[in-house]
C-alpha cells in the first residue's frame, strides 16, 4: 500500500534562518506531488506541485521554493524564512494515472519567531 | 480561486443529530467533486467523491448532493458523533484542469455530546 511521510512534525525557526521540510512517498512511482499550506483556522493553500523529477510548477511567488530530486521527494525550502511563513505545511501525492483524490501526509507546523 | 483567506465557518450539532455541510462551487466546468475531513493536527483525509454526471452518492453515513444548476454541493452526516468533529472541505476539479483541484475556504463542525 502507498504511504507518505513528512518530517519534522513540528518546527520552530528564527526570522532569517534556513528552511528544509520533506516528503516521501512509499509504494508507488511517478506520482504528482503538492505541498500547500494552512493557516490557523484557514483554508488550504496550494504553493508548488510537481508531475515529474525536476518539474515544479510554483503557485504563488513567495519566499518559499520547491524541489523534486527523486521521483518520490518533495522539498520545501527557504533561504531565509520570514514571520508570515508560519503556518500548517502539507505534502500530498495522487497517483500518475489519473487519479484525482490527493492523499495528505500528516503535516508539519512551523513557526517562526 | 482558493478562499484561503477567509476564516472557517462554524456549524455545531448535537449527537445523534444529522449534519449538513454546504459548499458553493465556483467553476461551472468543474466536473469532478470531493470531500476531506480534517481533524485537528492533522492532514485531510478523503471522504467521498462525486461526478458531475451524478447528483447523489451515498457511503457509509455519509451522502453527497450536487446540485449543478445553482453550483452547490453538500455532505450530510447521518447520527453525527464526536468523533466527526473536525474541518470538513469540499475540493472541484475542473476538466480543463489536469493535475490540481481547488479547495473550498472548509467548515468547522462541533458535535456537542
């Protein structure tokens, strides 16, 4: 069975430091990847997704970045992370052949102060 | 687009009640529908799904209604429990688009025991 894995579960950084979240997906190849992020008590907010190694499309211009270096990671980075970066961030996979339900790994909370 | 700036509508319910979540879709060419379950710290978990050549599904405890002509979509929860206690969000999927859906802004639901 497909499974997905994001770490760390929670993070607390200081405004201008470095950020690295990944994801992982087990047990399927070549699937579509997507990395959103939630505010407290907000909606879903779609930042990058990815159809291929290499292949990012990013949603909205942020401070944020995204990179695929294997078919199955998915990295979320930021050079210097600012305030308004805290957030609920969340990795998710649908399968290469069409299908449209996205599986959601269990998240990680950042906070940055 | 996304409604990830708005802040969750509420909607509490007592045990044993029927719940009814309603979610306004924006998209008339949308043709694909689904609804996730949130539950605090979590990530969203499916529920169900519906296409756009249906108007009514039905799982366990749970039916989805469609109603196209006024772009509306609801999920009933029959005998709510405490443990349906969570963000509800309904996701379209357009047919013009390949790999994303939009999400709605989600609903809060509180079972009171």
């Amino acid at each position: 069975s497909q499974t997905i894995h994001q770490w760390p579960a929670t993070l607390v950084q200081p405004v201008g430091s470095p950020l690295s979240l990944e994801c992982t997906v087990e047990g399927t190849s070549n699937p579509n990847l997507y990395w959103y992020r939630q505010a407290a008590g907000r909606g879903l907010q779609l930042l990058f997704y990815s159809v291929g190694i290499g292949q990012i499309s990013s949603e909205v211009p942020q401070n944020l970045s995204a990179s695929r270096p294997q078919d199955r990671q998915f990295i979320l980075s930021s050079k210097k992370l600012l305030l308004s970066d805290s957030g609920f961030y969340l990795c998710a996979w649908t399968p290469v052949w069409g299908g449209d339900i996205q599986y959601f790994g269990a998240g990680t909370r950042l906070s940055v102060l | 687009g996304e409604s990830v700036g708005l802040h969750l509508p509420t909607l509490s319910v007592q045990e044993g009640d029927n719940s009814i979540i309603n979610c306004a879709y924006s998209n008339s060419a949308s043709d694909y529908f689904i609804w996730y379950k949130q539950e605090s710290g979590k990530g969203p978990q499916f529920i169900i799904d519906i296409r756009s050549n249906m108007d009514k599904r039905q799982g366990q405890r749970v039916t989805v209604l469609l109603n196209k002509t006024v772009k509306h979509l609801s999920l009933q929860i029959a005998a709510t429990q405490p443990g349906d206690s969570a963000v509800y969000f309904c996701a379209e999927k357009p047919e013009t688009s390949y790999d994303k859906v939009i999400f709605g802004p989600g609903t809060s639901l509180s079972v009171i025991p």
